[in-house]
C-alpha cells in the first residue's frame, strides 16, 4: 500500500489529506492560527469547583471555561503546584526539576476540594478541543509527545509500551531510557522506538527536555491564562503520529509548511527527507490529486459505496447514525441472505473509512440490513473488527443485536469534521432569480479590468470553475487571452473543482484572496 500525505495551505485555513493507493482515508481542516489544539499547555486560574463531579471549571482563555477533573489530576499534582508557586514567585530562585523535592502523591479517591481552591493558579493541557456547546477538557499532568517517546513532568518511571512483543527488546528499552533519563521525570516509550538505537532515542529526549524547560521559561512573564507551549503544527503532528516507512511523498504547496516538515523528516528518518515536495503546479493542490472529488463524494449525507448500495450519516448531539441500504442489489438477487451479507460486507468497509475520514467519535450506531443466520452476524462482526483494526483511535466494537444493530465507541478529542457538499448558488444566492447568464463573462471582464485599472493589481489569478474556465480557453483566440492581451499579461485563468458553477476568486501573487464580490456587478 502507498501512503502519500497532501497539505493544502491557504490564507485562513490549512487542510492536511491522508491518500492510501490514491484513495483519501484521513482528512483534517483546521484554521490558522487556532487555538485550543490537543497537546497546548495554558497557565489557568481555577473558576468553579464542582464537588458533585469531583471536578473544577478552569479559565485558560476560551468562551466557555474548561473542564478539570480529579482524575486528569495526576499522581503528581501537589509537586507541580509547589514548582508553579515558586516558578511564579521568584523564578531566578527556581532550581531546575532534576533537583525539585518531590512531595507525596494525591490520594487517587480525594475530593477536587482538598486540592484545589477558587482562584488558584494551575498548570493544564488541553486533552480534548471544545465540542459543540462545551469547552475544552483538561489534564494536569502534562505530557511532550515525540516520535518515540514521551516525556512527563514530575514523575521518575520508565514504562515500554506493551505493543512491542518481544520481552527482550522491552527490558533493552528500559535499560537504555533508565541510563540516559533525567531525574524528576517519567518516560513512555512508544510502539515505534521498537530497534531504535540509544543515540536516536537520546537525541528526542533532549529535545522533549528543552521544550518543557522553554515552557517553564515562559512562566516568569505569564499573566492568567496563558499559553505556555503550543503544540507543533498540526501538519507536523499529525505526521508525528502516522509517519511510517510506506509513505512514499509528502506534498506541500506552501513554502514554509513545507521547510518544517521537512526539517522533521530528517530529524526522525534521516536520508528520507527527499520524500518532502514543494508543490508548484498551476491547477489547487486539491485538484490535482483528486483529492476534492473525492472530498465532494464522501462527505454528503448518503454516501454511494458498491453495487448501488449507500450509507446514510446522521449526526445527533449525543451519536452518529448510520443506516446501511442494499438500494438496487436487492433487485439483482433472489437471496436474501447472502444479498444481506454482501452488502454489509462492503459496508464495514466504507464505514471503517468513514470513522476516520470524517473524525466521528462518542458512540455510533449503524443499522445493518438484517440477517438471520447467526454465523453470518458473527462474520460480520469479525469483519468490522479487521476493517477498523488500522484506526489509531481507541475504539471497542460490540456483536450484533438480534435487530442487526452495531454499536461502537470511538475516541473522540476533536469535532467531528463535516464538510458541506452542497452548494449555495452563487449566481441567486437562493432567491431563485439570476441575471442573464450569457453575460457573466463579461461581468467577469469589468472585475478583471477594475483590478487592473482601478486598484492598479497587475499580477493576479482567476479562480472559476472547471466548466468557465474551458469555455474561457476555447477557441482560436480565447477570451482569457484577449484579456491578457487588453489589461495584463499576468493573468492566469485556474480552473477550481472546489467552487460552484457561477463561482469566482481573485487571489493576488501572494495567495491572498481579493473580495472582488461588491465590484461593478451588473444591473439585471
């Protein structure tokens, strides 16, 4: 299987999609700048204490305050505070972590009260992004996640991840992180450090130290809330989490997205850096990789999967539902049964791919086509589990009920993402009424000439759709050259899988989008 990886970088928003054997299975849209991203450590001040859910309301910024409970504490929390209280008081006097005085661990079945009081200052890590109508959750034993290991504050244990098989490299990792490990902190070593050399794993590690040590720093100057270290960016994140040796190209249409996760590369597979391009091609990133096509076709409400069979999504506030349909296949076969099992066959499939794609977490339930032989329930089931076995979110799968439903729980640290496939006409903008459509080549041409005349842009591109823009190029001497040859040699016509038919951008040398919407539009 080929792995490729396409970032799509624009002015407001950064969209990440994961291709296997050309087929997108992961896709991530998150705008720039964003706040709140998993992993991003904030100095909050305590705002609530809930003693019913043994948790606190926590305000690190965000609209709604956070969520904080005992648990998310960590064994750690009373020698964390005690380094904040000194890290805020007199920072020159703060010693450095290795030489810290632990104090006792809280008591894991302790009230949120004994430990926390309104108006304290804490340290906090969003766990999990705001969703709907709540906000973040948090944790306060902080963790720096890298490629192989990660690194948590305050503790001072070694655990290997149970994934590795072998006991040998186990006890070989330990031995090898107890040797090189700072005082004052615990280390989890990841599936993927499984071989790695000690040199390797060193280097990390001193990267991790030097990120919290930065955070720290951070302290002296901080007023609640504040940021104290920002999570790396999500195209590298999201790299960090599902970068193996089958991907085969990284492609990036931006230049400095593509410097740092090619500097990450050769940090974490050295010689392999060459598999990072920098996009350069006339046609949206997107588009040439079919990668919004496939973006159209997979996120609308019914999704057609094989054989003329579709899945119909819902999304509630509490669930997901999927109602899997046979659509022409029961026409085409007079058993039922084995119709039945076929259909939801391929179903698992899609909606394996669906849970990934789309990010669903919480519960789903999916309404098979009901069947009656028992060993074909159980097939299924062990086929659903196959098909989701690649999902690097924590999931379980429960057998079929008697009414052939399947429910699952899926990790969930993020919104679900949901990507409107529909199109608002651009042309009536609902009403129902266009103006005549013959001239919008020449309403067109009036914007084109007020950029140039009027605001004295000289080198710009015109986004349209794929249809305009083939009309635009057609014939002996095209209309695109006529106003290249009238206003600006500069003007490139690019054709756009992503806007609707009447739809049109201006975007200037530097990618920006010109709002060209108000601009001498026609009298109808």
């Amino acid at each position: 299987m080929i792995s490729e990886l396409v970032v799509n970088v624009e002015s407001k928003e950064m969209s990440i999609a994961v291709l296997e054997d050309k087929s997108l299975v992961e896709l991530q849209k998150e705008a720039r700048g964003v706040e709140f991203v998993v992993g991003d450590i904030y100095l909050g001040k305590v705002k609530k204490l809930m003693p019913g859910l043994n948790a606190a309301f926590i305000d690190v910024g965000y609209k709604k305050d956070a969520f904080l409970h005992y648990q998310d504490l960590g064994a750690h929390f009373n020698t964390q505070q005690k380094f904040l209280k000194q890290a805020l008081g007199d920072f020159k006097k703060l010693p450095p972590i290795q030489k810290f005085q632990p104090l006792p661990e809280i008591d894991k079945d302790g009230s949120i009260g004994d430990v926390l009081k309104i108006g304290q200052e804490v340290l906090v890590q969003i766990a999990k992004e705001p969703i709907s109508t709540k906000g973040p959750r948090l944790a306060s034993e902080l963790s720096f996640a890298g490629r192989y290991i990660v690194l948590i504050p305050f503790g001072d244990k070694v655990s290997v991840s149970s994934k590795i098989k072998t006991a040998e490299e186990r006890a070989r990792l330990r031995q090898l992180i107890q040797s090189i490990k700072p005082k004052n902190f615990t280390v989890i070593v990841r599936t993927s450090a499984e071989g790695k050399r000690v040199a390797e794993l060193d280097h990390e590690l001193k990267t991790l130290v030097k990120r919290w040590e930065d955070s720290v720093a951070k302290l002296a100057k901080a007023k609640v809330p504040a940021l104290v270290y920002e999570e790396t960016g999500r195209a590298v994140a999201l790299l960090r989490d599902i970068y193996n040796p089958s991907f085969q190209n990284i492609y990036v249409n931006d230049e400095d997205v593509y410097k740092s996760i090619r500097a990450y590369v050769s940090l974490i597979a050295p010689g392999r850096e060459d598999i990072v391009h920098l996009y350069t091609g006339g046609l949206p990133i997107f588009d040439n990789f079919s990668v919004t096509k496939q973006i159209k076709s997979l996120f609308g409400r019914t999704v057609t999967y094989k054989s003329g069979a579709y899945l119909v999504i819902d999304h509630t506030e509490a669930m997901h539902v999927i109602d899997v349909n046979s659509g022409n296949r029961a026409k085409s076969s007079d058993d039922q049964e084995k119709t039945a099992i076929d259909v939801n066959i391929a179903a698992a499939d899609e909606i394996a791919r669906q849970l990934r794609l789309r990010d669903m977490g919480g519960i789903i339930v999916i309404d098979f086509i009901d069947m009656h032989e028992n060993v074909n329930k159980q097939k299924l089931y062990e086929h659903m589990t196959k098909a989701m076995a690649s999902d690097r979110a924590k999931h379980n799968i429960l057998p079929l009920s008697k009414f052939c439903l399947m429910q699952i729980t899926r990790q969930r640290v993020r919104p679900a993402l949901d990507v409107q496939t529909s199109e608002t006409c651009p042309a009536c903008f609902g009403t129902g009424v266009v103006k005549p459509s013959i001239l919008f080549t020449d309403s067109l041409e009036r914007k084109v000439d007020c950029l140039v005349n009027k605001h004295h842009v000289k080198k710009f591109t015109l986004h349209v759709h794929p249809y305009v823009a083939a009309y635009l190029n057609k014939g002996f001497f095209p209309l695109s050259w006529q106003w290249k040859m009238k206003y600006t040699h500069s003007l490139r016509i690019v054709p756009n899988q992503s806007l609707a038919f009447l739809e049109y951008k201006f975007y200037d040398e530097e990618k920006n989008e010109l709002d060209m919407k108000d601009e001498l539009e026609i009298k109808g």
